[in-house]
C-alpha cells in the first residue's frame, strides 16, 4: 500500500515552516530560552501565538461546528512535526489536546463554552495526564499561561479546571524551549467531563503520544539537516569532513533511522484517525522509534558539528535538549517497548 501526505497537507507543513523561517527563527527561539530565569516570561511569544490561533494551528482537530477545521491526527502530526523542526516554544500541544479532551468527553455545553476559543488562541490550555488530585501534577507544560486545564484525576476520569482553581508552582527544565509546572487545587475541584472513560483517557493518552513522537522526528529530521549541510562545508585536511568514510556512513544510517521513525509516526496518526486495530501496536512503535532516533541524532549533531557543537552560543543544545526531555515523557522507548512485548507476545 502506498502511503504518503497528500498534496494539501504538505503545502500545510510548509506554511508552518515558513512562517517560522521569517518570523520566529532560532534567534527567537534563543531568546525564549534565555528569558527562562525571568519570574515574569511564561514563555508563550505573543507573535507566535497569535500566529498559531490565526493560520488554524490551533483548530486542527476541533469539529467545523465548533469554528475548527474539523481534520484529523495526520494532519495535527504535520504541525507538529514543523514545530519540533523549529524547536517552537508555546502551549500548542496541551491546548489541541485539551480541546481534544472536550471533544471527546465534554458536554455539549462544555464544548461549546470552549472549543471555539480554543481554536482561534483566545485562550490556552494544558493538559496533565499523570497524577492525581491528592499529590497534584507535576512537570504540566505550561500551566501558567493557560487558561483552562484538563487533568486526569485516575485512569478513567478528567476534570476540566480554570485556572483560578488551581496552584501554579514553576519547575525548572533543562530544556529552555519550553516552561514546566506543578499544579494542585485550590479551594474548587473544577468540573468533571461526564464522557470520560478508561478508553477515552486512553486515546487522549495515545494522541499526546503520537503528537510527541511528530515533534521528535521534527527535531531529528531539522537536526540531520543542519548536520549534514555543515559537514558538507567544513574542511579538514583540504576536504569536506562528510566525505569521510565513517562519517558519512554514520549519517547515511542515520538519515535511514529519522526516515523509519517519520513513517511510524505517520502510520501511527493514521491509525488513530481510522480507529484502526493496530492502533496501540502503532502509537507504542511510533513514540519508541522516535524517542531513540531523535536522541541518537541531536547527540550525532553536537559530535559532527566539533568544537562548536558543545558552545552555548551554537544552536545544537536546543535540539538535544527538547529531545531527551520529550524521548522521556508520554512512555519512555523501554516502556512502549515493552508495551509492545505485551500487546504482541503477552
């Protein structure tokens, strides 16, 4: 079977990279992630914000009914992709996933009070589906700056909480392209979304995981790039480095292990948007082959870009970074792995 994007989800995918390119490039980036120590920098940039709510980033996967483009995983996995390329900061995963959470489980009332502004960027969201209400959520990207949290209060159950209903304590990161919290209740419990079921958490789980996976082979993809079209102008002994026999092999393996890792993460979108029955099979080969692909890759990146490469003031520390903290979160590669083990031979 042939499978690839189609003609419009590419041109989808270039429209991200595009707007990245000109107006949030890694000089943007290097700001955001050297605001970090600033108390007051939520590290949501207003321009890209308001570009993600403008161009329909935000409303991939709301229904048309709710003012979304009613799409489904695939393309929110091009998104995805684009921004893990760019290393973008910015809540645009736990907003889809908390407007996810909505479709799938909130009330029509729910739904209607906050998808729309879900889609357009009025407001942000965030979403924590490890911990419980009696310890809180740790390591929530960007519960500060949202305005409206799902959370997973057990494995069968979300609630829906404002966030004047909730304590916001920041958590430092290694990664500086994003920004991390701890959240607890305060003096309201929120509001529960009647749908939610051992299944729909689940499958919320699944998405958060897929979407992941799309930003690593986004990391791995942009960091090869950037490895290879160094390593073609740099010279040693009057040649370019990368026609060195071990190297170029490496990369050649290399460029083998991010192609791998794209398909499975592509397939796996796929079979979330058609429910099909590999579903978990595929979501488990996805975030496992990306987690170990992006990481093998940024690591390869600070290795073949030399001295450079380990300088603060070089790029390749925000590519390394983003990717062992998301190789690390969503199920790690030896817990999908795993998973996988059980799933096939119990």
């Amino acid at each position: 079977m042939y499978f690839a994007l189609t003609e419009e989800q590419r041109e989808f995918g270039a429209a991200v990279r595009d707007f990245l390119a000109g107006k949030f490039d890694l000089d943007a980036v290097r700001a955001v992630v050297e605001d970090g120590e600033n108390p007051d920098s939520d590290g949501n940039p207003a321009t890209l914000w308001r570009a993600m709510g403008e161009q329909g980033w935000l409303a991939v996967l709301v229904p048309e009914e709710h003012e979304g483009l009613g799409l489904g995983m695939v393309d929110a996995q091009v998104i995805a992709r684009e921004l893990g390329a760019g290393v973008a900061p910015g809540p645009w995963r736990g907003t889809v996933l908390a407007a996810e959470a909505l479709r799938l489980a909130g009330t029509g009332s729910q739904q209607r009070q906050w998808l729309p502004r879900l889609a357009a960027g009025s407001v942000a969201g965030a979403v924590a589906l490890r911990g419980s209400s009696a310890d809180g959520w740790p390591a929530v990207e960007y519960a500060a700056p949202a305005d409206v949290l799902v959370v997973a209060d057990g494995p069968a159950e979300l609630r829906l909480l404002r966030r004047d209903e909730v304590a916001v304590t920041g958590q430092a990161s290694f990664d500086g392209t994003t920004r991390l919290a701890s959240v607890t209740l305060a003096e309201s419990a929120g509001e529960p979304l009647p749908g939610a079921t051992a299944e729909v958490v689940a499958e919320l789980a699944a998405r958060n995981a897929v979407l992941i996976a799309a930003d690593l082979v986004g990391i791995a993809r942009e960091a090869l790039t950037r490895t290879v079209d160094y390593d073609r102008e740099r010279k040693q002994f009057g040649v370019p480095v990368g026609s060195f026999q071990a190297i170029k092999h490496d990369l050649a393996d290399l460029h083998v292990a991010v192609t791998m890792a794209e398909h499975a993460v592509l397939y796996a979108a796929h079979a979330l948007d058609t429910a099909a029955p590999d579903s978990a099979l595929a979501v488990s080969v996805a975030k496992a082959k990306a987690s170990d692909t992006a990481s093998l890759v940024t690591g390869a990146m600070i290795q073949y870009h030399g001295g450079i490469g380990f300088t603060w003031e070089h790029e390749a520390h925000f590519f390394y970074k983003r990717a062992k903290r998301l190789a690390g979160i969503a199920g790690t590669a030896d817990e999908h792995r795993a998973r996988l083990a059980e799933l096939t031979i119990g």
